[in-house]
C-alpha cells in the first residue's frame, strides 16, 4: 500500500479561513506530505484564484475539499480528532505535541476516518470547537509569539502525520519480510562467544585486549536485529574461518 493510500483515512479540516491564500498553500501543504482529504468549514472566500495560486499544483485537492456549514459537519465519521491551539491556556482537553499526536492519530486510523482541526488566522478555535476534539496539539514555539500561520501550522502537523505513518509502515514491512524468527538471547550470546574465539584464533586480536572490540561486534550486531537463520549464516562463516586458520596452522608447522 503506498504511503498516500495509507494516510487517506486522515482529514484535515480548517474552520472558518478567511484568507484564501492559506486555503491553497494548506492544500499544498497536505499534498506535499501525501494527505488527500481536506473539509472547510464556511470559508469566508472558496473557492477562489488565490487558493489555486498558492496550491501550486495541488489543485485537485481544493477541488475534492468539502465545504460544511459547522465543525460537526466536517467531523462526521470521524472516531477521533485533534484540534491545534497555538495557546497553551484555557485547553479543557489533554495536550500533546506534534509527534505524539500524529502516532496516535496513526493508531486508531485503522479503525475509521481521523481529523486534525485548525481555527481561524485571528481568533484560533473557539472552546466550543476545541471541546468537540478528543485532544489539542500544540506545536512547540517561543513562549510569547506562539502563532503560526495556518498553511504553516498545517505543514507541521501533516509531516509529523507522515512521520509516524512511516514509523508504523517500516515497523510492519519489518514484521512482514520475515520468515524466520528472531534469535533469543542465548542464541546471540553463543554467537558472541563464537565471535571471540574465531577472532582469537585467526589472530584478529593481535595482543590487543578483546574486551572493547567485542562490545562494539555486540552492539553492531545487537542492532542488526538478527533472525535465528542469519546467526545460523554468521557462526557458518566463522566456523569456516576456524577451519581455514587450522588448516593454515597445519600448514606452517
Ligand atoms: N490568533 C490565534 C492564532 C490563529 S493561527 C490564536 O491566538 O489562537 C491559525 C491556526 O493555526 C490556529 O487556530 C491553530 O489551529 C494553528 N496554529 C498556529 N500556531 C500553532 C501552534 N503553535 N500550535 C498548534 N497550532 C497552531
């Protein structure tokens, strides 16, 4: 599934705009970050050339967006939405930052439709909208000049979206791919141990204490996430490696 197809569940939704410029530029926004579902509610001017202009390409985007007469209009089907404060006082529901917020829009978007809500360039969204959201977003900023603009504001939450659509992804992809299953513990230290005693006896020490090496083959393949079959092909090579150093031993003496 491409990463598009995979966010379409996600809608952003801008609550009475008035500056048709932040409508186009929100929609690029979107775009740029794969984000396809974009509802307005009562847009002072919609559509309108200043929109099209600053979509700059993402003009399918306007033409596909909703116009709904009120925020629960826009919300309908939705199963949780986020609502994006630039104040940080007077927020009856729970706070979360940007990352946060998008993995947990990530999580419940396999079950139906999720929103993130923006308020109007003067006066943000109203407590009432606000309480129709499950949590606000607040996006980190110098404490005494915290407003964004819109589109801007968009293009922060619509990357951190995507960001954690991609952590999800890879995580999956991860799990998908592979057949064999993890190596335990044991297994990986009886490799660690198979480590040093191949490296001592093809001389890769030389006189050098084993002990810091050795912590950076763990951690190097600690990370590695190895699977019981790639430990299976590691202490292979080793084996084989122990061979060929006793056969050269043989050899020399
Ligand atoms: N003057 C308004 C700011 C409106 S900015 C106010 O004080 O609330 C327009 C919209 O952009 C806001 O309603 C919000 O949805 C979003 N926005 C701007 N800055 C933001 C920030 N720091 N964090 C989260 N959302 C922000």
């Amino acid at each position: 599934m491409s990463l598009r197809e995979f966010l379409r569940p996600v809608r952003i939704v801008l609550v009475e705009p008035s500056l048709p410029e932040n409508i186009g530029a929100s929609a690029r926004a979107m775009k740029t970050m794969g984000l396809t579902d974009l509802a307005l509610v009562r847009p002072k001017l919609f559509p309108d050339a200043r929109a099209s202009a600053l979509a700059a390409g993402a003009d399918d985007l306007l033409e596909g967006a909703r116009v709904c007469n009120s925020l629960a209009e826009a919300l309908e089907g939705c199963i949780h939405a986020a609502g994006c404060s630039a104040r940080l006082r007077d927020i009856a529901v729970p706070l979360q930052e940007p990352a946060l917020a998008a993995r947990n829009l990530v999580a419940r978007m396999a079950q139906g439709p999720v929103a993130l809500v923006f308020g109007a360039e003067r006066t943000g969204l109203s407590n009432e909208d606000l309480g129709r959201c499950h949590v606000a977003v607040h996006i980190p900023t110098e404490p005494d000049f915290s407003s964004l603009n819109l589109a801007q504001a968009v293009q922060v939450l619509a990357f951190s979206v995507r960001n954690a659509a991609l952590e999800q992804q890879g995580t999956e992809a991860l799990a998908n791919t592979r057949d064999d299953a993890p190596a335990d513990l044991g297994q990986l230290e009886r490799m660690f141990g198979h480590f040093e005693e191949a490296l001592s006896e093809i001389d890769f020490f030389k006189g050098r204490p084993h002990g810091q090496l050795m912590l950076r083959i763990r951690r190097m393949l600690l990370r590695a996430d190895l699977d019981t079959r790639e430990v299976m092909i590691l202490r292979g090579i080793l084996a084989e490696a122990q061979r060929m150093a006793r056969l050269a031993a043989r050899v020399n003496n």
